[in-house]
C-alpha cells in the first residue's frame, strides 16, 4: 500500500510526540496495571501464613450473624461484610473508615464461630497492598484529588487520548511496509533497527488489545462528564433510575435469614453463584445487600465478579451489573466495556494474557523512548533535552519497578510486626522512585541503567527467599502456605533482569558526549 511522503512525515511527527509525552506515565500504568491481575495473589503472598479458622462448605452463617447482632448491634446496623468463600473469620465490620477509596487507617473487627459454636472476635487493620498496586495503575502514582477521583485518573485519561492517536499514526507509518517488515526482527543490521522491529511488531500484534484499553481508560477516567453531558438530553428525569425509599425503616432484627438471601440472589439468574455480601444502612429506611456474584463462564463487569444489589428485608432486586430482560442489552453492553478493559472473560487463561500483554505494553512504550533518544543522538550528541529524557526514561521506568518490587518486601516482613503498614507503602514507593531517579540524574543512564537492573534482580530474588525464610521458621505452617506461583515468577523475572544486566555491562559504549565538563554515558 501506498502513502504519500508528506502524509507519512505528518503521522510520523503526532506518532512520536504522542508517545513521548504520555509514554512515561503509561508505562507505569502498564507495569501496574499487569500485576493487577494478580493482586489478590499478591495480597495473600505478603500476609503471614495462617491456619485456617473455618471451612466455608459448613459455617453457620446465621448463627454467626445472630451472635454478632447480640454482641455488637450497632456496629451491624451499620453494615457488615460476609465473605461466603474464605477460610479466614468471614465476617468484618469497620471500626473505622470505610470500603469505598483509598482510606489507609482503616481498622476492623473480624468474627467467626469456633468448634464450640463460640463467637470470637479480632481487631486488624484493612490491608491495602493490593489497592496500591491498583492506585498506581489508575493513577501511575500522581497524588492529588480533583473533585472525588485522584489527579492521575485525569491525567491517565488525558495519556491515554495521546496513546489511542500514537496508535492510529504508527500503522498508519508502518502501511506501506507492514507486509514485508511485520514478522521481520533484524538484528544484523544493529540494535536500532531491532528495537524498531520489535517496537512494530508488539504494537500491531497486540493493536486490538492496546485499541480496548485506551478506549475503556478514556472513559473510566471522564465517565462524570459523559454522564454530565447525557444528563442535558435526559432534562428532568433522572438518568439512573433509583429506587423508591421506604416510608418507614427498618430494624436489622427482622433481616431475612442468609440462606434466604443467598437463594434470592442465585434465582435472579442461572449460573451465577454468590461469593461475599456487603450489607449497609440496615437500620434506615434504604437498607442495601451487595453480592458478589461469580461466573466463570460470563463477561462480568467487575474486576472479579457481578454486582446485585438487593434489599435484605423484602428481597426486591433494586438492580444488577448483569441485568435480564429488556434491559439486558445495554447493561450487558457496558458490562462487556468494563470486562474488556480488566480481563475477566477469559478465565486463567485471560488473566496470563492480560498480564503478559501489559508487560509488552510497557515494553512498548519503553522502547518507543529508546527509539526516540537514539534518533535524536545521531542527529545532535550534545542536546540537552535529548540527555534529560534519557534520563527520565531510564529513571521513571527502573524506579517504578524498584519501587514496587521495595513496597512488596516491605510487604511481606513488616506484616509480622506491624499492625497497620498501610502508609509506609506509599512512603516506601515514593523514596525509593525519586531515590532511583535521582540516581539516574546524577551519574547518568548508562550506569544507572546497570546498577538498577542488579538492584532490581536482587530485591526480586529476595521475594522468594523471604518466603523460604518465613516458611522454615514455622513449618507448622507450610501446608497451608498457597502463593509458591508469586514465588516462582518472581524468581523468573529476577533472573531475565540479571542477564539484561549482564548483557547491558558487556555491550560497547559507543554514545559518550561532553556536557557541562562531564561525560555522560548514554546506552541505547
């Protein structure tokens, strides 16, 4: 196929400062937003191993919640969680905060039943390791709050605007060449040429993957101002239709039974089967009971599961993420938008998918620099701007995954001895991200490049090891020790970093320039 030199120049221009401009933070996005997949895995990885308090094929949910009543009737009125799955105390409540956002002092008391039909009760802190594996991914890290959501939701949304058009421009460049070049890595013609064969061929093989996210990430991060702007065609009537409210409230000592509930939510529709249940304002006149309902083999909205949301005490549904009837199209519809975007359709096999291609969108982006910084080095070795960016390339990109990998050893030996780690998380990443970037300023990427690879591949060796460590030292324990997948990739990512080391160390410098009287090494 043919295109016109002048055309080709154009696209060629909006490819390459879109993607400088929202490649950094995307990066971040991408690299997070892999281990997502993941992070309840993760979660469980870095807690201490314990032996299990229940079996959740023969609790007794209502006698556990009748004693809890009893004992704490407030609190319960207030709402509680019943996790229908765990083998852990399955009932929780807040003491202080709130399920909704990022609240890291969160404290909660836990309940279960024990083989005297007992009622014993616990205080803990929420964990949020997971949610901040999550938190980077929407935000990449950028703190802030504009109106109710984070600044780097925007910020991300904005990237992502950048991303979808850097997408269109590059297939637009590679058109003519696409047939010929599209499989083609051609290492004998030099590494510059490599990395653009590799550039291409991730973009366009995974183009429709990269097409869903930047479409769904647009609309999770200005979802306000499209429901702002379908609200004009709506005039006065609401745009989602809420519930009518009791003209009396209720009294959470005439709450259905949980089996009942349990049966209720299972006859809504075939296949789907209740796993947790959140319960809130069960003393007010808007009582509410959030399931969470599972389905292996349905497009589910959430990142887990569906949502039915139903009143405990009349069982009327009040709505669905996965909606029947005449409704089922559209609710279905934005089902399937979400599902896309967390990759919850295809089972296992998805989840690795959606893992493997977000590394290789954060490679992607990665490289498209490397490419950028090359390009403009043989045209001008001694330009500022072109230093810097390698810098931040090299900086942004090592940082945030020494800093991440930092936050899970932190993880995994602090939740021993400490109750609530939660704001030392962010603490954690946020010294550890400016250290490795300051690093990278100060002695230049080549060198940081090296040492933040083996720094890297040391403190992903030593997620393993701290296991194996925890594991010997209460080996009571270590039948009920669940994470050795988290164990094996990491030991497999630490070694591919210690040969990109490796290699990187091997590999001439051939780009050395002065600048301000030093000399900065600049590694492709």
């Amino acid at each position: 196929m043919k295109v016109r030199a002048d055309i080709l120049r154009t696209y060629q221009g909006v490819h390459t400062w879109t993607g400088i401009i929202a490649g950094l933070v995307l990066f971040i996005g991408f690299y997070a937003g892999s281990l997502t997949m993941f992070k309840h895995e993760i979660q469980q990885w870095a807690e201490p191993t314990t032996a299990p308090l229940t079996d959740p094929t023969t609790t007794n949910y209502q006698s556990l919640v009748d004693k809890a009543i009893t004992v704490y009737p407030e609190q319960m009125a207030k709402g509680f969680e019943l996790d229908l799955l765990t083998t852990a105390a399955p009932l929780s409540w807040y003491t202080q905060g709130q399920a909704r956002g990022m609240h890291l002092d969160n404290q909660q008391q836990t309940a279960y039943l024990d083989e005297d039909q007992k009622l014993i009760i616990a205080d803990q802190a929420e964990h949020k390791l997971a949610d901040l594996i999550d938190y980077l991914h929407r935000t990449a890290g950028f703190i802030g709050e504009i109106g109710h959501d984070q600044s780097g939701v925007y910020i991300l949304g904005i990237a992502a605007g950048l991303y979808f058009l850097a997408l269109v421009s590059g297939v637009i460049i590679l058109l003519p060449t696409l047939v010929k070049t599209f499989f083609a890595l051609r290492k004998e013609k030099g590494p510059s040429r490599f990395w653009l064969d590799s550039h291409n061929l991730i973009g366009v093989a995974s183009l429709p993957f990269h097409l869903i996210i930047a479409f769904t990430v647009i609309v999770f991060a200005f979802h306000d101002l499209i429901y702002d702007g379908l609200a004009q065609f709506y005039g006065d009537k609401p745009l989602f239709e809420r519930p009518p409210t009791a003209t009396h409230a209720y009294n959470i000592s005439e709450l259905k039974r949980i089996d009942t509930q349990i049966l209720a939510a299972k006859g809504y529709a075939t296949g789907y089967e209740p796993i947790h249940i959140s319960y809130s304002r069960l003393n007010l006149a808007s009582p509410s009971a959030v399931f969470k309902m599972s389905n292996d083999s349905a497009v589910v909205r959430g990142p887990d599961t569906d949502y039915l949301f139903m009143n405990p005490y009349t069982l009327e549904i009040s709505g669905s993420t996965y909606p029947q009837g005449e409704e089922s199209f559209w609710g279905n519809f934005v089902a399937s938008i979400f599902s896309l975007h967390f990759g919850t359709y295809g089972g296992e096999w998805g989840r690795w998918a959606y893992f493997i291609m977000g590394l290789f969108g954060a490679l992607l982006f990665y490289s498209g620099n490397l490419l950028w910084i090359d390009k403009r080095m043989k045209k001008d070795a001694n330009k500022t701007g072109t230093h810097i960016m390698a810098k931040l390339t090299i900086g942004v990109c090592l940082g945030s995954m020494l800093a991440v990998v930092a936050v899970l050893l932190l993880a995994k030996w602090s939740n021993i001895l400490i109750n609530n780690i939660n704001h030392y998380y962010m603490q954690c990443y946020y010294v550890v991200f400016f250290i490795s970037l300051a690093y990278c300023f100060t002695l230049g990427a080549n060198k940081a490049s090296y040492t933040g690879l083996i720094t890297l591949s040391i403190l992903t060796v030593c997620l393993p090891i701290s296991s194996v460590i925890q594991g010997l030292n209460n080996l009571a324990l270590l039948p009920y020790y669940e994470s050795y997948s988290v164990d094996f990739i990491a030991t497999l990512f630490s070694v591919m970093f210690f040969f990109i080391a490796k290699r990187l160390k091997q590999k001439p410098i051939k780009d050395k320039v002065i600048l301000d009287h030093k000399t900065i090494e600049f590694i492709r």
